[in-house]
C-alpha cells in the first residue's frame, strides 16, 4: 500500500474483516475485492476479483475467477457472496484485499493460519479530516431531494439503490459541469432562467437542473423537458405536479417541432446523428448563454469522408474511419460554435464505466463575439482536406444568416 498502514494481530482479525465488507455492501460503498495467495484445491487457479453489479434488480458480486489461461465469471447475490467469501478465508486463500470508498483494508493469514488486519491509517485520516473541496464537489446534489424518490433512484429512506448507481453518478457530473457553466455566465437575475432539454426521457436530467437552480442558486426557473414519447410525457408532467415544482413542465415533440423563441441553456444529451446539430442550432438561434450536447450516432460526415492520402493506411480500416468521421463533425461542431461567439469545451463526461456515450461539447456564449472570418477559412480548409461537402450545422447557420454565406 502507498501509506504505512496499522497491523493489528488479532484472533478476531478475520471477523473484522468480515465485519468491514458487509459494512461496506450494506452502505453501498464497496469498490472491489482482490483474493490472493490461493492454497485451495483448484488447479492453477491464481486469484478472484468481486465487483458490484446489479442482476434483475437484485444487488450482486460479479465474481471473476482467474486462472493461468482463462477466466470463470459468477454472480451471487450479496447474502449469497459474503458467505462464499466467508468460507474462502482461509481455506482456499491467505490474503484479502478490500477497497471501499471510505477505506482500505487487507487479511493476511501466515503459514501457521494466525490472521493479520491492515489497515490503511493515512487513507482513514484524510477521510475523517476531509478534503473540503472534494466534500463540495459532491454536493451539488442530496440524495434527500423528492425527486430522486419518486423516480426510483433512492428508497424510502433517501438511501441510493444500487441499480441507480450509474445514473446517480450520471447526474451528479451533468450538474457540476453545468454549475460551473452557469457561474461563469452572467444571466439577469431579475428574470427566470429559461431551460430547453430535448430528448429528457424520463426526466432525470431534467428535475435536476430544475432543482439545482430553484433550490441550490434559489433563481426562478422555467425548465421545459421535450420528449418524443407520450408515455414519458405524461409520467414526467405528474412527478412534476405530485413534487410541486413551478417552473418544470414537459412537451411531446423533439428539437425540430418544438421551437422556443428564447433559451438560456439548452440541452440535448444522445442527441442522434444531426438531430444534435439542430438541438446545437436552436441553442445559438435562440441566444442561449450555455449549449450542453452529448452526441451520439455520428452517419452524416462518414460517407462523405475522404481519406487524404497520407492518411490511407491508417483510415482503410472501418473502425478507424468510423472514429475519425466522429472526431471530424464534432470538430466541425465545436469550431462552428467558436465562430459564433461561443467559448467551447470538449471532454469526457463521464466515464466509460458508466455510459459508452461519454463526450460533452460544453458552450458558454462570449461577451464579446469576435469577427469569425479566420475560423471560417479554418474550417474550409478542414473540409476540403476530407472531402466533406455537407455538414448539418453549418447548412442550419448559413440558411439563418448566422454565419456568413
């Protein structure tokens, strides 16, 4: 381990141990379990791997067993697994290694069978004495809000439910991007901050920002959720109602047939294909201070690309054409917005653990525009390299006058 831990010799090192996992599955903050130094009866079996996952709605170990030229996968139930793992020590291994996210812990059993508990004391201080600016980068957002409830994210309790990891750790890192956004632009806070989310689904994104800006920046706001499905329409518009949230309405329909006149954020996160460029249009069309896009589905750029020739070799292979006609339109994406005002960012949302549709174009509209002729020539010069012809965005501008003709 980095620091030095604190060794306890203990004839109830093991319990402890013990006590500490199921400690960590009850509080859901259990990151991964390493068993090692195998002396069980298994052929060339090295060592076993348990991380989380959720099967049908029931919380599990995803167990990996590892040997010499091949790997066993087994999920049980947690009950289930902290037995297993109870009987594997230490009849089939002498060595333990715990993470959670509070704590580092090793059991490590000598040849004589005596256990020893390890305990990471420099982690342990620094959790107790607490990074205050990390303490605050993770409380944009309680899991005591209503809205997490009656979505299902958390239970009665206001405790997360593990199935809803993933999105709850999703929707956390969406409200930190757009909070730091949202300082960094100057809306007048005589007014209500007017919110567009295109493609909201089931709304979770969406009670977000609502809450975030309502309860956290305590600012009015009107957040309208655009979705195609009635069904979720419908859904969303009574949590709405049962939750008390003025401000937060929803509307069947998508980025092309619902066109509001004015926008201070728009959103539009899996937008598919173009329907990101029209999401991206509407945002500057209306005036947007902050355009939040998550593109996925990039088919308009790859049958028009070109591979110049130096590049031939290294693009004859699909896979590569492929990431190189997505990496080229949200280029072209991202320079069409500099070259309307905005400052721009592009970057991992979120990690590829949690979602494979992991890139944000963040734009935050400038105080001053500059004159865009030179970026313009820029990415005249980007297409032509390729061979595009057509990119979305830059038709939907150049059709409103938005940039130049």
């Amino acid at each position: 381990m980095s620091a030095t831990p604190n060794a306890q010799a203990a004839p109830d090192a093991r319990a402890q141990f013990l006590a500490v996992l199921a400690e960590s599955l009850q509080q859901q903050s259990f990151v991964k379990l390493v068993l090692a130094r195998h002396v069980g009866s298994e052929a060339d079996l090295q060592r076993i791997t348990a991380k989380p996952l959720t099967v049908k709605g029931t919380p599990s170990l995803q167990f990996v067993h590892r040997y010499k030229t091949r790997d066993i996968t087994r999920n049980l139930p947690l009950e289930q697994a902290q037995a297993q793992i109870g009987e594997w020590l230490p009849g089939a291994f002498r060595n333990a290694h715990l993470l959670t996210l509070a704590d580092e812990v090793q059991l490590e059993f000598s040849k004589k069978g005596k256990p020893m508990l390890h305990r990471n004391a420099a982690q342990q201080v620094r959790q107790a004495a607490g990074d205050e600016h990390d303490r605050e980068k993770k409380r944009y957002l309680e899991l005591s809000r209503p809205f997490l409830h009656d979505l299902g994210v958390t239970d009665r309790q206001q405790a997360l439910i593990p199935a809803m990891s993933r999105k709850w750790k999703q929707i956390n890192k969406f409200i930190e991007v757009f909070s730091h956004a949202f300082t960094s632009v100057a809306l007048p806070t005589e007014q209500p901050v007017r919110v567009a989310d295109f493609g909201s689904g089931k709304g979770y994104l969406t009670f977000a920002i609502h809450d975030y800006l309502c309860n956290t920046q305590q600012r009015q706001a009107q957040v309208t959720g655009v979705e195609l499905r009635a069904d979720m329409v419908e859904l969303c518009n009574a949590a709405a109602g049962r939750l008390e949230h003025p401000g937060l309405v929803f509307e069947q329909g998508d980025v092309r047939s619902v066109v509001p006149a004015e926008i201070d954020v728009m959103i539009a996160l899996h937008a598919c294909d173009i329907a990101t460029d029209y999401a991206i249009h509407t945002g500057i069309r209306t005036g947007a201070a902050i355009i939040m896009c998550s593109p996925c589905c990039h088919k308009q750029i790859r049958p028009q690309l070109h591979s110049p020739g130096l590049l031939k070799p290294m693009l004859q292979y699909g896979l590569h054409l492929g990431q190189q006609a997505e990496m080229l339109t949200d280029s072209l994406r991202a320079l069409y917005l500099e070259a309307c005002g905005y400052e721009v960012k592009v970057f991992e949302f979120i990690s590829l653990e949690h979602t494979s549709k992991n890139k944000m174009i963040l734009a935050t509209r400038r105080r001053e525009a500059g004159d865009p002729s030179a970026l313009l020539a820029k990415i005249a010069e980007l297409k032509a390299f390729y061979g595009v012809t057509e990119h979305c965005l830059e038709t939907l501008l150049r059709a409103d006058g938005l940039i130049a003709g």
